[in-house]
C-alpha cells in the first residue's frame, strides 16, 4: 500500500466514515501492508531518535476503508496518515 493522504488534507465525510468503522491492529500487522522505510520517510523523527514508532504511546495503527478502498492508517498525535 502507498500513502495517500492525511486528515489534514483528506474528504472529512470519508475520513469520518473511516475512523468510525476501523478496527485496531498491531504495529506488526501494519508492516504486512507498509514497509517499514515508508513510515520512516513520513516520520523521521523516529530513525534516529531513541523512541521507536511501535513503542510511542500518541501512535496507534488501523485498518478500515477509505473511499471504499482497502486501507490501513497511522493516528499519530491525532493525525491520521492513510495507506491504500
């Protein structure tokens, strides 16, 4: 899956549509959809720093539809980063 957009720029209807419907998953489940060097380009702040994404209690990972797509999602600091 590649990234497509965030809640920031994204349809709020869908995005609502979404979150309401998403099912929590692991961090290990969301690397079976996104490599772990995506998320490293969208968050660099967790490469060279001493907090690993999986272990950042503000980050929390879905799986759900987004504009009827398939889709998993990153909600970091209360942003979410979607992947389809």
């Amino acid at each position: 899956m590649e990234y497509i957009t965030n809640c920031v720029s994204g349809n709020a209807e869908d995005l609502q549509k979404m979150v309401d419907s998403a099912k929590s998953i692991t961090y290990r489940t969301f690397t079976k959809y996104v490599k772990p060097f995506v998320l490293n380009e969208l968050f660099p702040q967790y490469v060279k720093g001493i907090l690993h994404i999986k272990d950042d209690y503000s980050v929390s990972f879905f799986k759900g539809r987004y504009q009827g797509r398939h889709c998993v999602y990153v909600e970091q600091s209360g942003i979410e980063y979607i992947f389809c």
